[in-house]
C-alpha cells in the first residue's frame, strides 16, 4: 500500500515540477503578463498533493476489493 502512496506521490511530484519549468519559461513569451504569487503556487502544490494522496487511496481501496481468485485467474 506504502509502494502506491509513493508512487503517486512522486508522479505528482514530477508533474508538478515540469509543470512549474514549463510555466517559468513559456509565461513571459504571452502577450500580457500573467502574475502568479508564491501563494497561488503553493496553493497549487497543496492541491496536487491532496489530489495525489486521494487518487492512491481509491486506487488501494480498489485493489483490495479485488479477491486472490480474480487476481490470479
């Protein structure tokens, strides 16, 4: 279950961080300036952890549902 929760994580995390590179380089080439705090990017970062942490829990609750026999068949 721990190995799920990580995995999760971690893809979160990737996505976030390219997410956050890509916008430093790509924001100043739009034609107005788009203004993103400190705030609205921790924000951000707290809402793709919350939507990590949700997703890994769903996908647990759906694996133990699954009965050995299924698994193996």
């Amino acid at each position: 279950m721990g190995l799920i929760l990580q995995q999760a994580l971690l893809l979160g995390g990737i996505g976030f961080g390219i997410a956050y590179l890509l916008g430093q380089r790509v924001f100043p080439l739009f034609p107005r300036r788009v203004i993103i705090t400190e705030g609205d990017v921790l924000q951000l970062a707290v809402i793709v952890f919350g939507i990590s942490v949700a997703s890994s829990v769903l996908g647990i609750w759906k694996a133990m549902r699954v009965s050995p026999n299924e698994a193996l068949s």
